[in-house]
C-alpha cells in the first residue's frame, strides 16, 4: 500500500505539528494511502549540535503515541548517527520508497531532509520526478501571528508560564520520570509528596507551584 509521509523530530508534537498531521492525514485519505510518520531518535540536533541547554518536551514513547493520536497510521523510528546524517537526500528517498510506498512528502516551509540539510524542496521535487514521489509544502502555522515552534515552548516552561506553553501544545505539559525517596519534609505539613526524577534530557518547568494530575503507571 502507498504512503503519504512527513519526516522531522516532532519534539511535543504541538500545534504546529498537529496542523502538519491533519493534512498529512486528509492527503493520505485522498490518496487510499498510509499516513506515515518519520522522526528520529536521539533527534538530530542532539547529535549534530550537543548542547547540554537543549531539553526535550517530550520522551520517545509519548512522542509516538501522539503522533498516532493525531492522525498517523504507522510511525517509523530511524536512528539518528552519524551514517545516517552522512546519506544524501537521494539515496534516502529512494530507501523511504522502497520501505514505505511513499508517493507524496507533506512538510513545512523549512522542510529540509539528507546530508547537510540539502535536500531542500526543490531538491526533493527533482528526486520525486525520478522515483515518483510529490512533495507539498504547508504555509508556517502561527497562533495569534506568531509560528508555533517547539523552541518557543521550551523558554515558557522554563520561564514557568506553563499556561502559555498548553496553549502552544494544544494540551497539559507532561513530565515523565521515577518517584524516589525525597527528604520527606511534607509528612511533617500533612501534605505528604512524590518526587519525581525525570530523564536528564527532559526538559523541566522553572521553579512554581502547579496544579497536577499524576498518573502512576
């Protein structure tokens, strides 16, 4: 069966993912196609570009059942490395047609795919003539005028306004991490408490008191 595909990280899939989705969605359905989704693990920037400041919005498991929320009917997981950031953007095309069935890429105003970022679309069109895929490009999402991008969510939650980052996302922020031994101070108050001890890689709210809902699985 063919596939209509979008690749990128998708960190939080927010808004602005979720908008990519819909019409990765429709497009597919047009087409008797899969909407299939591919996002990468570590995310290229953690591997390209380290930088200990750079935190994640959401795990690998949450970032995949999202995507599935949201309208995907199969997420592939490639591993990022530095093989992988070497292929140029032809012969990973032709591996996604060869994988997928893809006929048609759906992405953003800066979608770029392949070795140093070449793969730009124009690029990428060139390619589909040959391998015969289509690519369709989405005009940048904004809420209020401004793009919807997972870079300005992460300076609201570390600024602690996490009601604006919701607004961003779509939903609640979620944290994900073990509950461990803490120094037990609110038993002393009556209000006993769960320390929670997330990924280091996760991303954290700056200091506040927030309302919660926990889920213990």
């Amino acid at each position: 069966m063919s596939a209509v595909v979008s690749i990128g990280t998708f960190d939080g899939v927010h808004r602005g993912h979720q908008h990519l989705l819909r019409a990765l969605r429709e497009r597919a359905s047009r087409r008797g196609a899969r909407a299939v989704v591919i996002t990468f693990d570590p995310p290229p920037r953690m591997v390209l570009h380290p930088d200990p400041e750079y935190q994640l919005l959401t795990s690998l498991d949450e970032r995949v059942a999202l995507l599935g929320t949201h309208g995907a009917d199969e997420v592939v997981v490639e591993t990022f490395d530095a093989a992988l950031a070497a292929t140029a953007p032809e012969p990973f095309c032709r591996d996604l047609v060869s994988r997928t069935g893809m006929v048609e890429v759906v992405g953003g105003p800066d979608l770029a795919l392949g070795h140093r970022r070449t793969g730009t679309p124009e690029v990428l069109r060139a390619i589909g003539r040959t391998l015969g895929f289509e690519v369709t490009l989405l005009e940048q999402f904004a809420q209020d005028g401004d793009p919807v991008r997972s870079g300005e969510i992460r300076r609201l939650l570390r600024a602690g306004e996490v009601a604006a980052a919701a607004e961003l996302l779509g939903r609640a922020p979620t944290i994900q991490g073990v509950v461990v031994t803490g120094d037990q101070r609110g038993r002393t108050i009556g209000f006993p408490t769960a320390n929670l001890e997330p990924a280091p890689e996760r991303l954290v709210p700056g200091n506040g008191v927030f309302a919660v809902r926990a889920d213990g699985r």
